[in-house]
C-alpha cells in the first residue's frame, strides 16, 4: 500500500510540475507578446539548467529586472520596441548550447513630472512718509520772529503702487499656446482690403488644391540575427524526440499508468520546444526555412498517446485493489494535460 501510494507521487508529480512562471508584466497594448517572450525565457532557463543553480537564478534575477524596470516606465511604442529586443537578445542568450550572456538592464524613458506651483511672494506694504518734526528756536529768536510762519513747500511724492503678482511657473504655462494672443486685425495695413475688385479677383482655394498632412514614415525596425545552426539542430533534436515516444508507442506490450506519464512527461517537453520554434521560424525568409529544415507535427503522436491512455482506462475499468485505483486516477490526470498540450500547440 505504501509503495503504491509513492509510485502514484511520485508520477502525479512528474506530470504535473508546471515551469515556474515568470514574473507578470503591466498591463499596456503589447503586454500579450512580451508577457510570451518572457514566459519562454522562463522555460528555456528551465530546460537549460534543470537543478536550481547560480546560473539560472543569476538568468531569473536579470529577467524580473528587466521586467520591473518596464512596469515602471511609461509603456510608450518606442519602450516597447526596446523591451522586445532586450527579451529576443534574452531569449538567445538562454538558449542550450548558448555562449551569449545576458544583456543588460534595458533603458526606457522617463516619465514626464509636472513641476509643482510655487506660492506668490507676499508684497510688502507701503510706508507712509512723515515729515520730521520743526527743531526748537531759541528764546531770543522766537521773540523777535511772527509766530505764524508761512507753510514750507512740499516736495510732491510719487504714488507708490504695488508690485505686479507674478503667476505661478507650472508646466502648463510654458506651453506654446498659453502666450497671450495679439485680437489686433492682421489686415489693417493691407492696401486693397476694401477694395471689391481686388476682393473679386483673389482666386478661390478649392478643398483639392489643400496640402494634404502625409503621416511620417517610421523606419524599419532592425532584424535582430538569428542562429540559424542552432535552429536547425534543435528541429533534429524535436523530430528525434517525437520518433522515440513513437517506437515507444509502437511496442506490443500494453504500457502501464506510470510508463504512460514518463511519456506525457517527455511530450510536455518537446511542446515548449515546439512553441519557442515557431515563434523562430515564422520570422525567416523563404531561403533561411529551407536551410533550417521542415519543423514535425506533434498532433499525430499527441493522438497516438492519447489513444493509449484511453485504452488503459478501458483495460482497467473493472479492476479492483490498490494498484488498479492508482492507475486509474494517473490515467485522468494523463488525459488532461494531453489536452492541455494539445491547445498550446495550436
């Protein structure tokens, strides 16, 4: 009983073990095609480095980077153009048999920050102007001189007027539109404006004779280089994987529950390998496809091994014990994830 019960474990997890994801990307227009860049990155540092290592996770530290640096940027079409060259020079880089390093850290622009009002300076008030008290005349003077002296003349001041506030700099007030606009005619040193033969005579423009506004030509975007040895081997090596489930399939001994899961296993593989190929190969000219070689159909050998397990589920339906019940409950996880494989590879 025991025994059985680690069999079935150790199967369930076999077949059931999922890539460890990578980290999500912000939601912007382009998030589907870098969210399965990033997703294959994931997976090929997978099967580039089955034992946890330095190497793999120094590949999945640089990857979560370079991703928290694009959630953090303003997801324009130009950062996207350059966090898909970074995840297509990532993804070579991760490929087995790869010497390439990891680039490095991606460069987006900044976001724009709009700089903050500042406050109006308080304008000081003005100071009254008061005239300085007459100085005392002596006894002897002050006898001999009217008592009633005529008013001294007073030097007029000017009015003084408070200073202008000045606005506040914001970004809005530095734009070309906020400057003031001049309402003046800009007619009025025309000779001829009230002139109704010069009127007549001006020719009409027609909609047609308009300078139409032509949109701008972006330039092409740079074709990154392609391996295309290494393609055309990882084809060879996809086509030899699927030929061995096959002779494997072919045998005239019924597989078990558990002989049936190390194959699903393998197939699981090869349709990651499957998916990272196309997106390769959909990209190359007609020459370059001739030289990589024909990429195999998976569907047959997908229906293959789905045909076996339900024969087994068949073989089984009225088996009792232990070992039977086991087999039965691997053999509906192996039918699910056949669908599974099966939907990716559409």
């Amino acid at each position: 009983m025991r025994s059985v019960n680690l069999l079935l474990l150790l199967a369930l997890s076999a077949v059931m073990g999922a890539w460890a994801p990578a980290p999500a990307l912000a939601q912007s227009p382009q998030r589907s095609v870098l969210q399965q860049l990033a997703g294959d990155i994931s997976a090929q540092l997978d099967l580039r480095y089955p034992t946890s290592g330095g190497e793999k996770q120094a590949g999945r530290d640089r990857l979560a980077e370079a991703i928290d640096l694009w959630n953090a940027s303003p997801k324009s079409d130009a950062d996207a153009q350059v966090m898909e060259r970074w995840l297509l020079d990532a993804l070579r880089a991760s490929m087995a048999g790869s010497k390439k390093p990891m680039p490095a850290p991606p460069e987006f622009s900044q976001k724009q920050i709009a700089a903050a009002p500042l406050a109006p300076e308080p304008i000081a008030e003005p100071t009254p102007i008061t005239e300085p008290a007459p100085a005392p005349m002596p006894r002897s003077v002050a006898s001999q001189v009217d008592p009633t002296p005529a008013p001294a003349p007073v030097t007029p001041q000017p009015a003084l007027r408070p200073a202008r506030p000045e606005l506040p700099v914001v970004a809005s007030n530095e734009h070309p539109a906020a400057a003031r606009i001049n309402w003046s005619d800009p007619f009025r040193d025309d000779p001829f404006r009230d002139d109704p033969v010069a009127v007549a005579s001006a020719p009409i423009e027609r909609p047609a004779q308009r300078q139409t506004r032509l949109k701008p030509e972006l330039p092409p975007r740079p074709r990154g280089s392609v391996d295309l040895r290494e393609l055309s081997a990882r084809v060879r090596g996809l086509s030899q994987g699927l030929a061995a489930i096959d002779a494997r399939l072919s045998d005239q001994r019924p597989p078990s529950a558990f002989e049936l899961a190390g194959l699903v296993r393998d197939l699981e593989q090869l349709s990651s390998e499957d998916r990272f190929l196309r997106l390769y190969l959909n990209g190359l000219t007609t020459s370059e496809a001739r030289e990589v070689g024909h990429r195999p159909d998976m569907r047959q050998t997908i229906d293959r091994l789905g045909d076996r397990v339900k024969q087994r589920q068949a073989d089984l339906a009225e088996a009792q014990g232990e070992q039977s019940l086991a087999e039965r409950d691997i053999l509906t996880a192996l039918a699910v994830k056949l669908d599974e494989i099966q939907n990716a590879g559409r």
